[in-house]
C-alpha cells in the first residue's frame, strides 16, 4: 500500500496545483448500486481508500442496492448531485446505455466517465452431464429438446447477449427465468439447463460442469479452451463492465484527480491478485477510450435489440 500511495501522490503531483487545492476540499463518496461484497464493490471501495490516504480527505462507499431509483438505483442520486466531484457513480453499462432510453431523467450526456475499469467474468454454464458442451452442440439440441435459461434480468447485458446469440444460431430457449442466485446448487437443482452466471459463483464446481462460453470479447485465461459466446454465434462482443462516473459540467481538473488515484488502485497487487483469482478483468480505460467504448456499445446494444425484436 505504501507503494501504491506513493505513485499516487507522484500522478497527483503532476496534475495543476489549484485543482489539488480545490479538490475534494470535504467528503467524497462513492455510489455503488449493488450490496456489498461484488466485483465493483470491493474494487471500488480499494478507490475510496486511496483516495483518502492520498488526498486527506475522507471517501466512502454508499451501496444502493434497489429501490427509489427504479432499475439504476443510486444513478439519480449522482445525477442530482453538485458537480465538484464530491459524489461518484460506479455504474455498470447499463446506466449510459439503457438508461437514457428509458425515460427516467437521464440523459445520454447526463454523466461524464471518468474512466472504465472492470469487466464482469460472466459465462453460460450447464451441467456436467448435460449433452452439450458448446454453444453449437448446445443449439443442435435445442432443435429438439426445451432448454430452459437462467439469468438475473432479462434487462442485463449478458442475459441479453445470450438471447441474441441463439437467434444467430438458430435456437430459442424453451423458457427463462431471473434468479436472485445462479451458482452451482441452480445446476445441480435442474432448476434451469442453462445459467449466464459470474465465474466466482460456479467456481467450487467448475471441474463438474460445462462451461459454453463466455460473454465479452476474449476467453477467460482460466477457462483453458473455453471460446466467447460472440466468436461461437456471430453476436457482436458487448461485455458488462463498470467505470466511474461523475456529473456533465464537473471540471477536467477533477476528473484527472479522480483518474490519478483510480488507475493507479487497479495496478496495484491486490486488485490484480483480484483478477487472478476470480477470472475478471481488471484494469483502467481513461476517459476518452471510454466515451468511445461507450459510443461503440450504444451501437453493439442496439443491434443486439435489433435481433431480439426489442
């Protein structure tokens, strides 16, 4: 961690001088939609404590897992927050994406990234002794046999991506559900054929069952042979990832504060040890290359709407 500060102050150091005297100048916070203990929420939280130690401010965490802001919960929040940088959004796609498209006040420049820095590890898993061990072995099979789908919303990228992917391939699953937990006990259960679930929650059984693929652009390291969902169907390769976020207007200045600390908490040891573990991608994509990346999935996203009829 010493480490790790001290290349923050250098990267702080090297910003203008007044927006270090001007920023934070009190409290920050963090807002992160979901409970605690996921992906965005520990990497986030790793942020906020290196913010504080390096800027002498305080920064916290809020998790605001549901409810009061209809699906993004804790977007309007920041949405209606001062734009000093004293409140962060740590959004999943969805908020720029969908979320100017559903008529909830936000707009599609109603936040400025401030940079992107995880991709989710989800999969489409099956059984062990499911006759399928791939997405075309798994289509061929649907020809003549219901295979029912477990998902945690049909509104989420990856659920999304896999409904695209069978149409491409010529397949619908027979029925779908949302579940609050999708791990190995779902599998075992036959409570769903198929489930679009994170590796960590199938990692204790992952040498038992069959992993079809992956959503996101490249193969999961750890997942030795295992091809994405886009290369096996043709669907385009959109990925659920997760970046900061602050309000249109907030200065440069702050942004490059904020940008500082957080690329230099995803170099460090822990949460690249994070990555090694779990299978999810850890980095950080400032924020040019991720207004582009977000243009670009605007784009991925509505062709995938386009082929499931939306």
């Amino acid at each position: 961690m010493k480490k790790l500060l001290t290349s923050a102050a250098f990267a702080l150091a090297a910003l203008s001088g007044p927006a270090l005297a001007e920023y934070p100048t009190g409290p920050v916070q963090f807002i992160v939609p979901w409970p605690p203990g996921d992906f965005e929420d520990i990497l986030t939280r790793m942020i906020a404590a290196d913010m504080a130690e390096a800027t002498g401010q305080p920064a916290s965490v809020v998790n605001r897992p549901g409810g009061g802001d209809g699906p993004f919960p804790g977007a309007l929040e920041v949405l209606n927050a001062p734009n000093d940088g004293s409140v962060i959004g740590s959004f999943v796609i969805g908020v720029p994406i969908v979320g100017p498209k559903i008529d909830i006040g936000i707009e599609e420049d109603s936040f400025v990234p401030v940079g992107i820095f995880l991709t989710y590890p989800f999969v489409l898993a099956a059984s062990g002794d499911a006759p399928y061990s791939n997405m075309a072995e798994l289509a061929e099979h649907a020809q003549d046999n219901d295979v029912v789908l477990g998902h945690f919303g049909a509104g989420l990228t990856p659920t999304a991506v896999s409904m695209a992917a069978a149409v491409k391939m010529g397949f619908e699953f027979a029925d779908d559900s949302a579940f609050d937990l999708l791990d190995c006990n779902t599998l075992s259960s036959g409570d769903a054929d198929v489930i679009n679930t994170t590796l960590a929650l199938i990692e204790p059984c992952l040498g038992d069952i069959n992993v079809l693929g992956n959503i996101g652009a490249d193969p999961i390291a750890k997942l030795d042979g295992v091809e994405t969902v886009a290369a096996q169907s043709g669907v385009n390769d959109i990925e659920l990832w997760n970046g900061l976020f602050v309000t249109k207007g907030t200065p440069q200045e702050v942004i490059d504060t904020i940008a500082a600390v957080a690329a230099e908490t995803m170099a460090s040891p822990e949460a690249q040890a994070l990555m090694a573990e779990t299978g999810a991608a850890v980095y950080w994509q400032g924020q040019d290359e991720a207004q582009a990346r977000i243009e670009a999935d605007r784009a991925k996203s509505a062709e995938i709407n386009e082929i499931l009829g939306r």
